[in-house]
C-alpha cells in the first residue's frame, strides 16, 4: 500500500497549488510542442528543406510524445482540485504508464539527434545514419525498457498497483522499483554520454578546423550553444531524477516531485530549436508570417 501520509503539509492547500502550477505549465508546454510539431511539419513540406528524415523523425517522436504526455495533465489537474482520484484504477494505470512511456521516449528521441551528429561527424558513418534499420532501431529502442517491463510484470502477475486506495492517490513511481532504476539509468548513464557526445563532436570540429585553417568563430558559436543545450538539460532533468529516487513518505512531496519530472516537456521543444537552425529558421519564418497577417488584419480594421 502506498504510504502517503499527509501530515507534513496542508495538503488541500498543496493540491490547488500543484493544480495552478500544473496548469501553468500546461498552456506553454502544449504551444510550444505544437509549434514545434506545425513548423517540422512546414518544413518538410518546403522544396528548399535540408533538415534529414532521421533528424525528423526524431522530433516528431520528441512532440508526439510531450503532446501525449500533456494531453493526460487534465485527469493530474481533477485529481488536485478534488484532492482524491476519482477516475479510477484503470485510468490510473493508463495514465502512469503513459507517462513513463512518453517521457522515456521523448528524452533519447532528443539524445538519438545528437548521437546521429557524433556517428556522422565523428566515427564518420553516415551511411549507417541514413540507413532506414539503423533508423527504426533508434525510434522503438525508447519503447523497449518501459514496454518489457510492463509484459514482465504483466506475464508474471506481480503487476504493480499505482492506485492508494486507501488515500485515494495515483503517483508514478511510489511502490514501483523498477522504474526507479530505469530512471536511474537514464540520469547516470544516458545524460553524463550526452554531454560527452557534445564534447567529442566539438573537439572534432575544432581540430579540423585548425588543420584546414579554417576560422574558429563558427565552433565559438557551437560551443555555446552546446553548453546552453547541456545546462537545460540537467536543469531539468536532474532535480527531478533526485526527488524521484527518494522514498516520500507524503502528498505533498509526490506532488512536488511529480511536478519536477514534467519540466522535459517544456525544456525538450527548446533543445530541439537550439539543435536544428532548419527547425529554428522556419519557427522564425512562421512567426513572421503571423506578424505580418496581424498587421495586415489590424490596418484594413481602421481603414473599414
């Protein structure tokens, strides 16, 4: 049973705030992912596209799985402003292992675009990056840790229940080990190899531009860019990967920490534009295209 105790804070008070924050997040997370998604979309339409199908697919992966994610944020918001979970065991487990699913998926979607740049640019293999197994194995290797799990369990009638219902609360990783370790896989092994993918490819290409001669200011910009990519992503990804492995013995801690692991969903869209300038120049092109269809509006209303 799922030890929940609400003692350490006024919980009814707790529960409305994590339903305003959750519902701050919502609106920003699902416009961003959104656009995201509207400009991929854009952007392969376009004759004079250079972004690469695997790098689409990789982002198309990324948003679908936010946006599904962000599409299960209503049942978390009920849950808080009633202050139980009245929805009941089975949408309790679809929507926690949704959520696992999602998340593990949108977060080496976006890791895949960067080990994709490390075999090209520095092992050299592009032809293995183009290739469409190399491809289809990267887009369903996200699914595998968290859909063996849920057959293991399932096969074996150990399934667990994420459902208090004692307390009336559905939280994602209280009584579940198994994804604590998933969870601490992906924190101590898949971030620490990000970041060495984005120092190789960097080392990579400032020694050949040294051996061609060629100037430093472009890899200056690189550098920076990595880095603001490196810090989002252990800004968020971090906190909430701590909170995650600690046992909590109350409400208003699972809330909190709940609320940390949903931070990727508004931090991956914003990795995604810093990575691909295709990506970026046709957000960029969008918005201008908006702005200029405002004006236009907003003119012919004073002159009618």
């Amino acid at each position: 049973m799922n030890q929940t105790f609400s003692s350490l804070c006024t919980v009814s008070v707790y529960l409305n705030l994590c339903a305003s924050s959750k519902v701050l997040l919502l609106v920003p997370g699902f416009c961003l992912n959104t656009f995201i998604l509207v400009s991929l979309v854009s952007c392969l339409l376009s004759q004079q596209s250079k972004i690469r199908s695997n790098v689409a697919m990789f982002i198309l992966g990324s948003t679908s799985c936010n946006l599904v994610s962000l599409s299960l944020w209503p049942m978390n918001i009920h849950w808080r402003q009633h202050g139980h979970w009245l929805l009941g065991s089975y949408l309790c487990e679809v929507m926690v292992s949704a959520k696992h699913l999602t998340s593990s998926a949108s977060f080496h979607y976006v890791s895949f675009i960067t080990f994709s740049i490390y075999l090209t640019v520095v092992c050299g293999c592009r032809q293995l990056v183009n290739s469409r197994l190399f491809l289809a194995l990267q887009l369903l290797f996200p699914l595998l840790p968290v859909g063996l799990k849920e057959l293991s369990l399932w096969l074996l009638g150990s399934r667990v229940n994420h459902l208090d219902r004692v307390n009336l609360t559905c939280f994602s990783f209280i009584n579940d080990e198994v994804m604590r370790v998933l969870l601490l896989v992906k924190t101590v092994v898949f971030l620490p190899l990000s970041v060495y993918f984005y120092a190789h490819i960097l080392h990579t290409i400032i020694q050949s531009a040294k051996l061609m001669h060629r100037s430093q200011k472009i890899n200056v910009h690189l550098v920076k860019v990595f880095s603001l990519i490196s810090l989002i992503t252990f800004t968020a990804h971090i906190p909430g990967a701590v909170f995650a492995l600690m046992e909590h013995h109350s409400v208003c801690q699972e809330m909190f920490r709940d609320l940390l692991l949903d931070l990727p969903l508004l931090s991956s869209p914003i990795i995604l534009l810093c990575m691909n300038i295709e990506l970026r120049n046709q957000c960029l092109l969008l918005l201008q295209r908006n702005t200029s269809n405002m004006g236009k509006k907003s003119i012919s209303m004073i002159d009618e």
